[in-house]
C-alpha cells in the first residue's frame, strides 16, 4: 500500500516537473515604467520574456487593411540571442523581427545589461519608419542558495512521538522561495514535497536570512516510528521563478546544503513493561 | 357700284400685299447672339472632337440700317464646313440651341440657305477627324424688300478655319506613394497627385478622396496647367503631347491637391485614394455639350505613414 502511494506520488511529481519545464506559469509583465519596475531582475540562465504594445494609430491602419503590422529590431547588449517566446529561434530579417514578444536566455555573467528594440511600420507602399528606441535594464542576479543552519553540519532531531519540526535554514536571493524537498522514510523511497518560504519583503541578496524554517508537519512523518531523512532537491526564489524555462533555473549542487540531509527520528515508545523482578527470597 | 366695288378689290391687294412683305419680315429676323464669342476675329478656332460648337456672324450694317427703313428685309445665311479644299463634310448645321435651321421656299429663300446668322455644328467623327483642319464658311445673302430671294444680293464668302483635337486625357504615371516618415498631418498638409495630362491647358480635373476607406473629400473641380499660347502651327503637336504635372508632398506647385488634415482616432494617418472623375481643357469646355475627358488610369493612392512611437519594453514583474 506504502510502495502504490509512493509510487503515485513520484510520477506525479515527474508529470509536474515536465509540465512546469516548459511553462513556468501564468507570467504577469509590468511596464518599465511602472515605479520599481524600471530595472528587470533576473536570474542567470533564465529564459525571459519581453514585449512591447505596438503603436496604436498603426494597430488601427493594420486592423482596417492599411499598412502592414510593423516589426522590431530587438537586440540586447552583451549579445544574447533573441528568440521567440515558446523559446525557439527568432528569424530576423534585416535585423527586424516580426513579433512584439521575445524571450532570451540570460547569459552566466553577473551584472547590468539591457535590451533595446525600435518599432519600425512596415507601410503598403514605400520605406517604413523607425520609431525611437525604448531600453530596459537588466540585472543579472546569482541563483538563491540554501542551506541548514548553521551549515556544515549533519542534523538530527529526535522525539518519542510524531509531532511537527522547524529546521532552521540560510537562504540567499529574493523571497519567498519555492523549497522542493524529499522524505525519505527508512531508506524506502523518497517523497518528494514542495514549500513556499518566506515573502516579498525578504530581499536579502547574496547576504543570507537564516531565520527562516522548513517545517515539517506530522502529516509528512505519518509512517510511524522510524528515520525521516528531509533532503533539500531544489531551491528557486522570485526572480528566478520569473524564467519562462524552470529547466535552467535547477539549483546547482552547490546552491543546496553541503551536508544534505537533516535526519529526524520517532523513536519507540515501550508500551509492554514487564513487571519488575527481584532475587527469590525463599 | 362698280366704282365702290373696284376700290374695295384694291385695297384689298394693298392689304394683301403689306401682308405679304410683313410676313418675308417675320420669317427672317436675325437672332440675338447667345454665344460668347472671340473679339478677336483673326485666330484660328481649335475644337474638340464630338463637341458641338456655336458660329455666329455679323450680319452686314447697312444692310441692317435699311432693313429699318423698310428698304430690305433680313438676310439669309449660307453656312458650309468644307475640308480646306472646300468640299463639303456633309455636316448639317443646328440653332445654338441645338434645333433645326429654318430654310424660307422659294420664292423667299433658296436651298443651303438659312434665316440664321448663329449657328452650331457637331464636330464628330466620321465626318472629321482628329489632327485636322477644316473650315467654316458662310455667305451673307441680302433679300430686298418684296421679299424675293432671288432679287437679292449674294456677298463674299468668309472662312474660318477649324482645328480638330482631341479630348484631353489625364493619366496617373504612379499607382501609389507614399509621404515621408513622420509627415503629422496634424496642421493639415496639401500633397500634389502627380499626374501627365494632354490637350491644351489649363486642365480643369474632377475628383474625389476618400480616407481609409470611407468618403473624406468631394473635391471641387481643380484646375491644373497654364494656357501654353498654342498658335496654328503648334496645336496639333501641342494638344497630343503629354504635359507632365509633377506633384510632391512637399512642393505645392502642380497636380492635384489632396489636404491630409489630422484628427480621428489615425490622427490623419493613413490611406487616402484619389480618383479622378473627368477632366476638360482649355479647348473641350468651348463645347456646348459635355465633352468628358479620356481617363487613362483613374486611381492614385498616398499613405501617410506614422512614425511609431515605441512603447516601453514590458517584463515579468520583480515584485
């Protein structure tokens, strides 16, 4: 019964994975414009998507047959090659592309790029005007970490019944995380689980929080007296979330705890107390 | 009672006699000239092919004088349109208003004779053809005051030559075009449809505009063109060569003004067809009747096209 659940859970867990690697969910774009919004965080190796509103007067003249819709000179400024918004190559053609959505993946370099594009009409009869070039910053952040805390250390928490645990953690980057983790009860197969720590107010950067907890509840310790190794899989934080391709934002081993494991244990409680013996007196 | 009886017989043929001539009288007035005609009386008339054109002459002063006086009744008008060698074209001479001339019997008149000194004549194919000169010609006949035609008087014969051309054309050398980038038509902008027209200037066009599609401008007829001076010699080359009015968006000198005016949800921008309905020049519009214009290509189209403004890049939100 325990090998069917486990089962099913781990496929599921696939389904999902696969699911998620080429959409990473429903993306939600902000003007540049927007106060906070001038500058576009993101993580290294991330695919991210950008798009423009063409201008409405043209909209209004394609939409009634008379000028044709207009195209982009996309370009960004490290070199990083544009493609289309599903992630496949973008054909341009004399350095214009047809759509007014992108995406690219961000190169490994730290820093501050940016990606410009000029709309250009596309008119029924003579040469195309270029409209003037719109630019976006680019920060290009390191993954998020985490670890246990204090780190280096391998773990061990113990009680004498099931109840819940808090396991102290550092993480790194721009809360919350999504913190994928395993449980793996008396070296049986693991069971994968999935939590949200933290909020949008813990921007910490490269500088660790280390008073946040993955809490295990009792619903996860459920199989009864025994060893739970917790193993942290996977770790994304809010900017690396944004990546339109959840396959390049995998943590790196060395983004997880190096001692990977904090071991909790149930311990028997003797139930059967026999009754005390003493030396025969006669 | 014979006496009383051969008076009353006479005076009836005196009667009957005054009648008579009051009658040839009736018969013969001279028309009022409706026509506006040339004060120069040495040049040549240059006509369309298929337009009908009014004549009018003169008739002899003291002729008129004595016609006053009782003296003579009204002249009768022998009209002829010759080929230069004045054989006749066959054509058959109308009222300025387009009606049959009145021919008086004999004794009052005689055959290829008319009461009329104005008349009109259909210039049309087959009877002649463009890139030809022809004549007009006319005889002034007097007619004394018994009315009989043949106690009269013929005068020299007058001429006037006649040049046929043809009906102007207008064509439209490019199918479309398109202003320059970031033309805001918001002040409003007056864009020349070039066009290459023949005939004798000025060309007088008629068009319409619309503006994506739907009607934007009846465009009152506009004249294009200067009168080139054509002189005899000139005309027929003149009137088949073609004049080229270059229009730009820019240069408001020739073609067809077309206003590019702002406003509306494309703020002026766009498509704006042109489409050229007739044109007459200087010579067709003589005509009294219609003569329409030969339109070899009708249609021009200009785009005014926006500059876009580019939005600004969107991302996925930070925060």
């Amino acid at each position: 019964m325990v090998v069917k659940r486990t089962i099913f859970i781990l496929v599921l867990f696939i389904f999902l994975t696969v699911l998620g690697m080429k959409n990473a969910g429903a993306q939600s774009y902000v003007l540049s414009t927007v106060s906070g919004e001038g500058i576009d965080s993101v993580t290294v190796r991330s695919r991210m998507g950008y798009r423009i509103t063409p201008d409405s007067i043209i909209v209004s003249l394609v939409e009634v047959g008379i000028m044709n819709p207009s195209i982009y000179n996309w370009s960004f400024s490290d070199g990083t090659t544009v493609l289309n918004p599903d992630g496949s190559t973008a054909i341009a053609v004399g350095g214009f592309y047809a759509d007014t959505a992108i995406s690219a993946v961000i190169g490994n370099t730290l820093g501050i790029i940016s990606v410009s594009v000029a709309e250009q009409s596309v008119p029924m009869a003579g040469t195309g005007c270029t409209g003037g070039t719109q630019t976006l910053l680019i920060q290009v952040l390191p993954r998020p970490t985490i670890y246990y805390f204090p780190p280096g250390l391998l773990q061990a928490k113990g009680a004498c019944a099931v109840e819940n645990y808090s396991l102290p953690l550092s993480l790194s980057g721009y809360g919350p995380w999504s913190v994928d983790y395993t449980i793996t009860f008396n070296a049986g197969a693991p069971v994968a689980y999935n939590q949200v720590i933290g909020s949008v107010g813990n921007n910490v950067g490269t500088t660790p929080i280390n008073s946040l907890t993955l809490d295990i509840d009792t619903t996860q310790l459920a199989n009864g007296v025994g060893t739970y190794l917790v193993q942290i899989t996977n770790v994304r934080d809010r900017i690396s979330l944004k990546s339109l391709d959840s396959t390049l934002i995998q943590a790196h081993p060395a983004d997880l705890p190096t001692v990977d494991s904090f071991m909790l244990y149930v311990y028997p409680t003797p139930v059967n107390i026999n009754t005390i013996k003493h030396i025969k007196n006669w | 009672m014979k006496i009383m009886k051969k008076t009353t017989i006479f005076r009836k043929m005196a009667i009957t006699a005054m009648f008579v001539i009051a009658s040839v009288g009736t018969f013969a007035q001279y028309v009022v000239q409706q026509g506006t005609y040339d004060a120069s009386l040495i040049t040549s008339d240059y006509v369309t092919i298929g337009s009908t054109m009014p004549y009018y002459v003169a008739p002899d002063a003291s002729i008129q004088a004595l016609i006053g006086l009782g003296a003579m009744t009204f002249s009768q008008f022998e009209w002829q349109m010759t080929t230069m060698g004045s054989v006749s074209l066959g054509i058959t001479p109308l009222t300025y208003a387009g009606g049959a001339l009145t021919t008086l019997a004999a004794p009052n008149g005689a055959v290829g004779y008319f009461t009329q000194n104005e008349i009109s004549v259909p210039w049309s194919s087959p009877q002649v053809a463009v890139g030809t000169e022809y004549e007009v010609q006319v005889q002034e006949h007097s007619v004394p005051a018994s009315g009989i035609f043949a106690e009269g008087c013929p005068g020299t014969t007058t001429v006037r030559d006649i040049f046929v051309i043809a009906a102007p054309t207008i064509t439209i050398p490019v199918a479309q075009n398109a202003m320059a980038c970031g033309s805001i038509p918001a002040a409003g902008l007056t864009f020349y449809v070039p066009v290459t027209v023949t005939g004798i200037g000025p060309w007088t066009v008629t068009y319409s505009v619309t503006y994506n599609g739907a009607p934007y401008l009846a465009a009152a007829p506009n004249s294009v063109g200067v009168a080139p001076g054509e002189t005899d010699a000139t005309v027929f080359a003149v009137a088949s060569t073609p004049t080229v009015l270059a229009g730009t968006p820019t240069a408001a000198t020739a073609g067809l003004p077309v206003v590019i005016n702002g406003g509306g949800a494309t703020n002026g921008y766009g498509m704006y067809v042109v489409t050229v309905t007739n044109i007459t020049d200087e010579i067709s519009r003589k005509s009294l009747d219609a003569i329409p214009g030969t339109l070899v290509s009708t249609t021009y189209t200009i785009y005014v096209n926006p500059t876009p403004a580019t939005n600004p890049i969107q991302h996925e939100i930070n925060n």
